[in-house]
C-alpha cells in the first residue's frame, strides 16, 4: 500500500485481543502501528485482514529531520497536543494563556506542518506528540481536534487513544465504543475531503530561510507568531526560492542572517522591481541594487523604494518574532488578507484555492473546541457566488447566505465544536 | 452660537480662551455654564440621505464653512475594542463602532466647506497599528475614507509616530481627577475638533456619546494597561484603559499630570465620568455628531453582559456643545440629562454630564438649549424598551 494512503493508527498496548480488530470494520483506518508488546496472533490477524503494519516509524523532532531523504514519511515526533493553552495551577485551573494581544494563546502545530510539507519535497507528513496531562479526562472533541488539525494542513495524525479509554472500549463500554466511532468517521470523513488540503495555499506572503542553525529559532517562531495571526503564508527554503516561488506574492520575508546569495538576489531583484516587499536583514539588502531611501518612516525598519517595490530593511538584528510577525503583515497590509473572521477568538483557519481558482476553501479549527461564545462571521473581498458549510458535525453540507456590502460579501457561520469549512465559489472573472 | 468655544478662532486664542476658563472656581454655578443650539435629524439609513441630511443640521449650527474653513481638523472617530468582536453577526458599525459613511459624509462635507486639512483620528484598542491598517481589520476600505476630500490623513493617537513628544492640555479648574492630560498633537495642531460618536449606553458611565468617545483619545502609551512608568513607552499599547483609568491601580507615565488625589475612590464609576468630563474640559470639543441611525442596546459593545441587542434609531445628532449635544442623545435615548447617580441612565455611577457642567464646558439643562431641526419629543425614543 502506497504510504500516501495509510491512515494509521497506535495501537492501544491495552488491546491484546485480536478480536478487538473488528472495531475498525468499517472505518478508513488501515495501518497498524503496533506496540513491542502486541501479541503475534494480533499481526497476523490483522495482516490476514488486509491492514498493513508497518515497522515504528522512526519519529525525531522536526529539527533532526533529514530533509535530503527521498523516499518514505517525514515522521515529526515533537508536535504538540493541539488545545487551548492552560496556565500553571497557579493560575486557576479555568484560567487560559494568551499571547501579547491578549488573544487565547494556541496550542497548534499548522506552522509545523506548513514548514515540514514545504520542505519534505512530496513525502507524506506524519505528526505525533507527547499525550497530554491528564489523558483520562479528554473528550472525543479533544481526538477530533487533533485529527481535524492534521487534516486541515495536510499532514497525517495517527489515531492515538488513552490508555484509560482504550480500556472501556475494549471493555464493552457502549459510551466509548460509540465515541471511538465518531471518532473513526471524523477520520473518514478528513479523508473524503482531503483534496483540500493539497490545493495551493492562498498566501501573498513568502516566508524564506534556511530554518536551520542560527536562523532556526527566529524562523520557526515567526512562522508560529504568522499562524496565530492568520497571516497566511507560504514558507520556502531560502536556497530553493525561485520566480515560480514569488509568482502571484506580494510580499517576501527573507529571515536568514547570511547576505543572501547572487542567484537569490537574481531572484528576489525582479520581484521587488514589479511591485514587491522584500523585508530583510542589512546584509542582505546590500545583495540588492538601486534602493532609494524613502520618507515614510518605521521604528523598527529602514524604507526603501526599488523599482515599483519596496525594500524594509530591518534597523537591527531580528530580535522579537510577534513584532516581526506583525510588521510583516502590516507592511504588507492586511488589504491582501484573502478572508477576515470575525468572533474568531480560538480558532485557526488555513485557506487553499482550487487549482482552477474558481473555488476557495477556509478551514477552521475550533481550540477552544465548543460553540463560539457569538456567531462567527466570515469576510471576503472577492466577488463570490455560492457559499457552502461543511462539517464532519453536520449530516449535510449546508448553503449560506450571502450578505453583500459594498465592496465586500459576508457569510455567517453556523455554530461548531471542532472543525468546519466555508467553500466559497469564486465568482469568474471578478 | 454664544458662550461657548467658537470653532471660529484660532487655535491658539482658542486655547487661551478655554485655559482662562480654569480662573473659575470648581463649584461655580452650573447654571453659568454655555448654552448652544443642537440639531436633530431623522435618518433611515447610511444611504443617499446621509450627506444631504448632515449638511442641512450643520447649516442649523451656522453653517459647516464658518466652522472649518480653511481650518484644520480632527475627527476622532469611535472605534472602541476589539475590531474583529461582533455582537452575533452585526457589524461593528451598526452596533458600537461609528459607521464610516457617517464619517466619509463629515470628511466630505468639510472639504467642500473649505477645511485645510482633516485628520482621522482613534487611540485603538490595544494596537499600535496605522489606523488604516486597523480599519481593514474592521472589514472596511479605507480608501473612499481618505479620499473623500484632499488632504485626508488617518493617525493612531496610541503613539507618536513621526512627532517628538506629546501635547499638554490643562484641565480647567484643576480637574475633578486629572489637572490635566497629554494627548497625541494632533488634538493641538487642530483648529476644529469634532467628536463623531455612537449614540449608545455604557457599562461604567451610564452612556456613551461625544464626550466619552473622546476618552479612546487617550494614548495607551501613557495611560493604558501597558504604559511606561516614567514615560511614555511607544512599545506598550498592548490592552486597554483599565488599569490606570478605570481602575485607578497606578498613575500613568510619570510624565504626564498624575491624579489631584490618589486617595479618591477608585471606583469605576466614580472614576471614568470624572475622567471624561476632565478630557471634554481639557480639550473642548467644537463639533459632536452622534451617530444613532443604527446601534446597539445594552452597553458599548458586545464584552457587555445582559440585554444586548441591535436597534435603529435612525437619528443623527450634531452641535457646537458637547455638553448640550450629549444632553439632548440622552433625551432622546429616553433619559433624563438632569439625572444623577441612582437614577437612570446613572444608576450606578455619577454623571458625566453634570460633572462636565460643573467645569464650565456646558449646560445639560434642556430649557437653555436651542433645538433646531427635529423636537426633541419628536425623536425620543426608548433604548431601554
């Protein structure tokens, strides 16, 4: 079986009995990862079933990964359980992180996978992290959001279950055994709309470096900062940015502290040249030519113009990713944010665009994982002329209203716990 | 049109005229206070009707031409929280935000009457963002903003941006909180301040209209959640106003004038009317529009608890006094403007309304305000129903 189409999941060490194999009857799962201790009857039962179980996958943090391998799953080891981050018991047990702007802080591992499918060149991307605290207390929506997550972005999550709950559905448990299958049919039903997650990302920003050694720290957590925005992007390794990368951006964080290259700058002059925003480091705008200096002042950048474009040039070293973050999107201006969500508190959203362009997709995932507090509102200034709903938690898509303004059509989104989608039809020509 | 600040003086009589007000002792009679004509206006919608409507009420108040030619202008516009909180799915600006029709007809009827040049102007909610910028995360273009007559310019009043340091505005007669209040220059560069604000109720001071919206003039820098404590920190706009303002939990930078008596109650709703009636008498408002065509009921956006709810009013409201503009929402939010803490809308807190009278800014007093346009009992309505 071609990895690409294994949905795997870890077998529960607490199920010995190969019999318990019947609780997959039905599902899309199809890969084993079995636990050293699993008896031998389990194997070949399952093998004799037409499951594949495959060696364990040799997971390592994501920067270990040989990123030169050709062939076989990038297995990232160290993603993080995807919530709503809690604060210390200090804190209060209710009580939630946030960020700089007081936004919940997340628990996510989008940019992750964005980076890891950037760089792993075609391979399938699997994610697996640490189980949580306290593992006996998570809700089906807590398996849901990770599964969703993964989806979204296009990575596989293997089907992990707690010790403590695979205990009650081996045991018969009719609450767990129903759980477990809505568990399997959230799974299956990522895998009936995964096409989306492999259209192109709707991004006008390209995020490039080495994201290795000294520009590792900075990069990944730009990318982390950009995610939790929503300021979509597209990360590229700095020595494979081409024209074809830039095609369609409006604008280009160059991150690595080496001077960029003569044939980066080959690249990046054109770009800037037609109407382009290059922010960078000093010693990389000097590989650039025909800066002017412009009156426009930043505090924390040096304006320049080049051609029809600009250059931002960073008056120091990059030293406080959230504010890197944040300049990027506004130098580059939120007018090329392709959608807007509004009561959007712990959700993320990822868009992708059908490779015809007459179809958009957000997807949004819920960390806070019940019913937004208020309706959550999605914006866009594309002309569009259908709107759909999609959630594993609805039994059918459903049709949206679309209320016009001007300059500016609005759809509002029916309540969801997890994950849901808004597919937009894009109107031609607009 | 008299005894109160003219838009037709200079900025800098004007400002001397408004610092010799200070000479008046604090418990000086309220009845003393300037009277001036307020005009009411029906409204359906942010429409066609719109700009014909604001000029007809600024030629009630003698004219928009006499007030802003060739003057320069800020309008502080009310854009309080978050920009991307809803009440449900109700847009920001048919709920707690100004609407920007309302404030692309004002920006274009100053230019037609000859204004010099026009500031946008807001202290966003926990943002150092160009004030575009932050309009694009409303869901609005600000395009048709800035262009909507020559020499349009938008500031974030959060930071300093390309200035070297704050403005200074003395609170006449020492101020019931704060002597006085440093503020973005671009409330001192301007000849004509305009107020344009949501008709709307509010959690801590009973309502919110031109006075209050002036309180989001403040820089975060200085007073709000994150400010520096010996200066102003151009870095700390993260959060809000409450906790040097509505709080009282420390003084802003040290800077800036610090409270007459730290040992006041520091009670929200002692605090924040008294605070805004010190803002409204440090730099006086010439022009407040009131924006109730459509709004919200219940509190000042959708962080409230209780009865929230869209509602059209679909009214305009515009004078030359903030006081007496302010009096006449009230009336016709259902309120009375004579009333004081205990009675609606000031159930729960004092009255910016009198606290402001008591500083000579203006009268709340129905009687000795000229209506023009609409009756007051023509209008009224119940936001409360």
């Amino acid at each position: 079986m071609p990895v690409a189409d294994l949905v795997p999941i870890e077998w529960p060490s607490e199920w010995q009995d190969p019999a318990l194999l019947k609780l997959l009857e039905g599902s899309p799962v199809n890969c084993l990862l079995l636990p050293k201790d699993a008896p031998p009857g389990l194997r070949a039962a399952a093998e004799a079933g037409g499951l594949a179980c495959p060696p364990p996958p040799a997971w390592k943090s994501w920067k270990e990964i040989d990123w030169s391998v050709k062939s076989g799953p990038v297995c990232i080891g160290d993603g993080v359980w995807p919530e709503l981050a809690m604060k210390g018991a200090d804190a209060g047990q209710d009580s939630t992180g946030s960020g700089p702007t007081g936004a919940p802080w997340l628990d996510a591992n989008g940019w992750l996978i964005r980076l890891a499918r950037a760089r792993a060149a075609g391979r399938p991307v699997w994610l697996r992290s640490d189980p949580p605290e306290k593992s006996e207390n998570l809700a089906t929506e807590n398996y849901l959001l990770a599964q969703s997550e993964a989806a979204a972005y296009g990575a596989v999550r293997p089907l992990w279950i707690a010790p403590a709950h695979a205990r009650q559905v081996a045991a018969g448990n009719p609450a767990l055994q129903s759980q477990f299958k809505r568990l399997l049919a959230g799974i299956a039903w990522h895998r009936e709309h995964r096409e989306w997650s492999q259209w192109p990302v709707l991004a006008r920003l390209v995020i490039a470096s080495d994201f290795a050694g000294p520009n590792e720290y900075t990069a990944s957590e730009t990318l982390l900062l950009a995610a939790r925005r929503n300021l979509s992007f597209q990360p590229v390794e700095s020595a494979r940015l081409s024209a074809v990368a830039l095609r369609g951006r409006r604008a280009l964080l160059y991150l690595d502290t080496q001077p960029m290259t003569a044939a980066t700058a080959a690249v990046v002059q054109p770009f800037v040249e037609s109407g382009g925003l290059v922010l960078c480091l000093k010693a990389s705008a000097a590989a650039l030519k025909g800066l002017r200096p412009l009156a426009e002042t930043h505090p924390r950048f040096a304006l320049h113009a080049c051609g029809k474009g600009r250059v931002a040039v960073c008056s120091g070293e990059w030293d406080d990713p959230y504010m890197l973050a944040l300049d990027t999107h506004l130098l580059m201006s939120r007018r090329y944010d392709a959608v807007r969500l509004f009561n959007s508190g712990s959700l993320s959203y990822f868009h992708t665009t059908s490779p015809d362009g007459k179809r958009w997709v957000v997807q949004m995932l819920n960390y806070a994982r019940r019913g937004a507090a208020h309706q959550v509102s999605l914006q866009t200034w594309q002309k569009v002329q259908a709107a759909r709903f999609h959630s594993p938690e609805l039994p059918q898509p459903q049709t949206l209203e679309l209320h016009r303004e001007p300059g500016m059509q609005e759809v509002y989104l029916p309540t969801f716990k997890v994950y849901g989608t808004v597919e937009l039809e894009i109107t031609p020509h607009a | 049109m008299r005894n109160h600040p003219c838009p037709g003086l200079s900025r800098r009589n004007f400002l001397a005229a408004a610092g010799a007000v200070s000479a008046v002792p604090l418990l000086g009679a309220p009845s003393s206070a300037p009277a001036a004509p307020v005009a009411i206006a029906r409204c359906p919608d942010y429409g066609a009707a719109l700009k014909p409507t604001l000029k007809t009420m600024m030629d009630q108040l003698g004219g928009l031409a006499k007030l802003v030619g060739g003057k320069t202008v800020t309008i502080k516009i009310n854009l309080t929280g978050s920009p991307n909180q809803r009440m449900g799915n109700t847009p920001a600006e048919h709920a707690q935000y100004t609407h920007p029709a309302v404030v692309g007809a004002v920006v274009r009827l100053m230019g037609e009457a000859g204004a010099r040049r026009i500031r946008i102007a807001e202290g966003c909610f926990s943002s150092s963002d160009p004030l575009p910028e932050f309009i694009m995360d409303v869901g609005w273009d600000p395009a048709p903003l800035l262009n909507a007559a020559s020499r349009v310019e938008m500031v974030n009043t959060n930071l300093l941006g390309s200035y070297k340091k704050y403005a200074r505005f003395q609170t006449p007669k020492g101020g019931h909180i704060f002597p006085g209040f440093d503020l973005h220059p671009a409330y001192e560069e301007c000849d004509v301040l305009v107020s344009i604000a949501k008709m709307k109720e509010h959690a801590t001071c009973g309502i919110t209209l031109a006075m209050k919206n002036m309180f989001g003039g403040t820089p975060l820098t200085i007073y709000g959640d994150h400010a520096g404590k010996d200066g102003p920190d151009e870095n700390g706009t993260q959060g809000g106003r409450g906790t040097i303002m509505h709080a009282g939990a420390r003084g802003p930078a040290k800077t800036a004038p610090q409270e007459n008596d730290p040992k006041s109650s520091r009670e929200d709703k002692y605090r924040m009317p008294r605070i805004v009636a010190d803002i409204a008498a440090a730099r006086p408002i010439q022009i407040s529009i009131i924006d109730g065509i459509y709004t919200m009921a219940g509190g000042e956006g959708p962080w409230n608890y209780g009865r929230l709810k869209p509602m059209r009013p679909g009214l305009l409201v515009a004078g030359t006094n903030a006081v007496c503009t302010d009096s006449v929402g009230a009336a016709l939010m259902g309120f009375d403007p004579m009333a004081d803490r205990g009675t609606a809308p000031f159930e729960r807190c004092d009255s910016s309304l009198r606290l402001a009278e008591e500083l000579g800014v203006g009268t709340r007093d129905l009687s000795r305000i000229e209506i023009a346009g609409l009756s007051i009992k023509e209008a009224a309505f119940r936001i409360r129903a």
